[in-house]
C-alpha cells in the first residue's frame, strides 16, 4: 500500500513545543507534516505524523494528528505509544517493529511504500554534498 499523500503546516502552537526549553535538541522543525500512515480516505480521516521520540525507546512518542480540509481542519498534538506488532522474518531471523503508533488505522509500517523516500534514497551517495 502506498503511503497517505496528505500533508498539513504545523500550527505554531505545535512548533513552539517542539522547541520548549529542556527537551534534547529538535533543530529547527519543517514548518509542515506529512501522513506517515498508508493510503486512508473519508471525510473522518485522521492523519499522523511523527514528531519526536520518547525519552527512552519504548516510552510513547510524541505524534501530529489532523483532520479535515481548509477551515474544517482540526489538529492536535499527543503522546502515543508504540504499536507492538512485530514482523519475524523466520528465513534471516530478522525482526521489525511497527513505526507507527499503537490502535492505528490502516496496514502496519512494513506495508506501507513511499515512493518519495525511496526515490531519495536512491539518488543519496556517500560523500555526496550539495556544495559539490
């Protein structure tokens, strides 16, 4: 499934407690999000995005969520833990968690493509610099 193509800007609400005092270094945060879960539709649709992790791996993560269109559009920010699904790969027992948050609509993580994020991953060499 391909990843949801929905993107929104952060109200400065969200920005400024990405950058509140006492928190590890955020750098300097998009001023959009986009809809890291798979492709989702409705008038109800509630998109998520990322925002920071959790002081330790498996404590809730800090996540975006929105929805509606135009002056529709409701957003609010909030702690989310972690899907616990698991993905064993029982031929190189590998094992991948879900990256998305826990109850989540839609396919878990290793379901969902972005092309975009494939695209520039491609292109990306080591060494490579914009300077030249």
């Amino acid at each position: 499934m391909l990843q949801c193509t929905a993107v929104t800007l952060l109200p400065p609400d969200a920005v400024l407690r990405l950058l509140a005092p006492g928190l590890d270094d955020p750098g300097d945060p998009e001023p959009y999000v986009l809809c890291e879960l798979g492709e989702h539709h409705g008038p109800h649709a509630e998109h998520a995005a990322f925002l920071r992790p959790g002081r330790t791996p498996d404590s809730a993560a800090q996540w975006f969520f929105w929805a509606g269109h135009g002056t529709e559009r409701a957003h609010r920010t909030g702690r989310a833990p972690w899907c616990p699904a698991l993905l064993r790969r029982f031929d190189t027992d590998v094992v991948r968690r879900c990256s998305f948050f826990d109850h989540h609509p839609a396919p878990h993580s290793w379901d969902v493509d972005d092309p975009l994020g494939d695209l520039i991953a491609e292109r990306l060499v080591p060494g490579d610099s914009p300077e030249g």
